[in-house]
C-alpha cells in the first residue's frame, strides 16, 4: 500500500489561503464551546488518528469506508439545515457534499481494487481542497451570530472528519485478502452506499427548502435504500452481511427525526429493512 507523507492529511485551510490568495475568505474560526448542535453531530467521536490502528484486509477498509461516511453525512446534513437557517444556497452546498462523498468512496475503492497509485492520491488531495475552497466561497462573510457559528463549527468538523478519513483509508494493508468476486460485491456495497448517502442529502435539501419532503423524495429514497438492501445480501458472511444492515438503519435513521418516518412513506424496522 503506497504511503502519503502526514503533511499531506494535515487541515487544507493554509493551503486554501495560499492558494486562493489574499481575496479567499477567512478561514473559518472553531468555536471555543458550544452550546447546541444538531443531534446528529452526537455520531462523530474525537479521537486522535495515531490512536486508531490501521485497517487489515478488504472486510475493515470497507466497513472503514462506510463508517467514515457515516459521519461525514451527519455532518454534511446538520450543515444543510443551518444553511437554510442562514439563507445561504442549499443547492450549491448539497452538490459540494455530494462531490466530497464520492471523491472518498471513489479513494476507498481504489484501495479495494488495489489500483491506488501516487498520482490518484494527490488527486484525491487537489480535488478535497478545491472543494473545500468551493464551500468557503459559498460561506463567504458571515456576521458573529450563534447560527453562524454553529454553521462554521459544523464544516470544520466535517473538513476534518474528511481529512481523517482519507487518512485512514491510505494506512490500510492487506487489501486483495478476498476472493475477486467478493470484491466485486464489497465494491457494489460501497456504491448502493454512496448512492444512499447523495439521496439523503437531495432529500434534506428539498425538505429545508420546502420543509415539507415530497412523496417523489421519498420514493427515490427507498430505492436507494432497497439498493444498499439487496447490496448487503449478497455478501455471504452473516457478520458482514449483519454489520451493512446496521449501517443502513443508522443511515437512514439520520433522516428520522419523528419516531422512525421521513416525513410519511419510508421507514426501517428493527433490522434495517425497509417498509413502505
């Protein structure tokens, strides 16, 4: 497995000030507390890369992979909603996340099909921070209010949960230990997530914007949620197999903010499946 030197994963905020210029706009401050987040911030726990061991073997570098994205979509939907609060563009803020979810999962899969090289994973680098750019621009000045500061607080955190990820994902070994068409199923896993995490944003877009999710949300929702179903068990081992379930109910849960709905229509039972 190719290595990155650490300055490579370190924040991207000086490298977005050097590269945009004197004209960027300032870096966003991290608050010194605060008060109240969305609840959905409660998934993301703090812990210092070196204190995470390393991920071995095809099985963890997925289920690393969709962890990780786990938290990042918790993040990226609580900033959705104080986008709106805001009156920024929730649009071009979903399309940033989108973007930043599959530049990851397109960097953990290579991992998996053992086809990452230098030159994909300074890429991976250059794309992350022009993203980030890209969000900074769309923040550009906020005024010291408490939702402001929640807002810069929530992207912070999702720039560093993103950094980490991608970190860990490059200090994995021993990827290839499967059989290829085991891979090949791990693969399409990790997409029916991808596809999963990008309709949970559109969904929350709309609903911020309408605050109302509409019955067409809601069915492309549980498509998607009925791919990562059929996904998930196609994977023979009954612990994998178990461990996708989990992370599919957590990922939808992260839309069920009323007792288990999304608004009317979808819902999960108790194993993750989905019921109309």
């Amino acid at each position: 497995m190719l290595r990155v030197p650490s300055w490579k994963w370190l924040s991207f905020r000086p490298t977005r000030e050097l590269v945009a210029g004197a004209d960027a706009p300032q870096s966003r401050p991290c608050l010194p507390a605060v008060e109240k987040l969305d609840d959905r911030l409660m998934l993301s726990v703090s812990t210092e890369s070196s204190e995470v061991p390393p991920l071995q073997g095809d099985t963890q570098i997925l289920i690393g992979l969709l962890k990780g994205q786990l938290e990042l979509v918790s993040h990226e939907l609580t900033a959705i909603n104080l986008a709106g609060d805001l009156k920024l563009d929730v649009h071009k803020f979903t399309e940033r996340f989108v973007k930043i979810d599959n530049i990851i999962t397109d960097f953990g899969q290579a991992i998996l099909k053992q086809d990452l090289t230098e030159k994909k994973i300074d890429r991976t680098a250059d794309q992350l921070k022009i993203e980030f750019l890209k969000i900074d621009a769309l923040v550009g000045g906020l005024g010291d209010t408490d939702a402001g500061g929640r807002f810069k607080f929530v992207l912070d955190a999702l720039d560093h949960k993103a950094t980490e990820l991608i970190g860990l994902l490059n200090s994995a070994t021993g990827a290839g230990d499967l059989e290829h068409k085991v891979e090949l199923n791990y693969q399409k896993v990790a997409d029916s997530f991808q596809n999963l995490d990008a309709a949970l944003l559109k969904v929350e877009e709309g609903t911020v914007l309408a605050r109302k999710a509409g019955k067409d949300q809601q069915e492309f929702l549980q498509i998607k949620l009925n791919d990562v179903l059929v996904s998930a068990l196609k994977i023979d081992n009954p612990d994998v197999q178990g461990q996708l379930l989990n992370l599919e109910k957590l990922t939808a849960g992260l839309l069920q903010g009323d007792g288990g709905n999304f608004g009317g229509g979808v819902t999960t039972d108790g194993g993750g499946d989905v019921l109309a």
